[in-house]
C-alpha cells in the first residue's frame, strides 16, 4: 500500500512542480495554525486533516527535493544544525554540557 501510495504523491508532486507544491506548502500550513490554534477553543478535529494535507506535501517537498542536489543539501545541512542546536537546548535545560 505505501508503495501506491508513493506512486500517487510522487504523481501529484511533478504534477504541481516544485515551485507550485512549496507555494501549496505554505497555504496548508497555515491551514493547519488556525485549525490547530482553534481546537483549544472550540475542540474541533479538523486540525488532524489539515495536519495531513502538511504531511503530504511535506512528502511531495521531499521527493522534488532528489531532483535538486544542490538545495537539498543545503537544507539537510541548516536541518543538521537546527537538529543539534535543539539538542543542545534540551542538554542545557538538563543541566548537561552539550558533546555536539
């Protein structure tokens, strides 16, 4: 199943482009904030979908990423980054000193 999956988000990723499915990425983000900022107000369920449509694209954003080297390791090197600087925090707040 993950495999059709796969095969249907890769379709829509090139079907969008990766300017068009970043663009799209933004919007449900957004989508996703008030829905999610709103379930502590009203206690609706939609932010789970909107969650979803995020974690799609999120999806698409990867598999377009394989079709640019350059950008892709220029995000995996700032997420590297912002992974240890938030190890270091969690350190921090332990009282440990940090080994990264």
């Amino acid at each position: 199943m993950k495999s059709n999956s796969s095969d249907k988000i890769r379709l829509i990723a090139e079907d969008n482009g990766f300017p068009g499915t970043l663009n799209k990425l933004a919007e449900e983000c957004a989508e996703y904030t008030a829905a999610r900022l709103q379930y502590h107000e009203r206690k609706t369920d939609n932010w789970k979908e909107e969650l979803m449509d995020v974690w799609i694209l999120m999806q698409q954003v990867e598999i377009l990423l394989s079709g640019e080297p350059i950008l892709e390791a220029q995000l995996m090197e700032l997420a590297g980054r912002k992974i240890a600087r938030q190890i270091r925090r969690i350190k921090e707040r332990e009282g440990k000193i940090p080994d990264l």
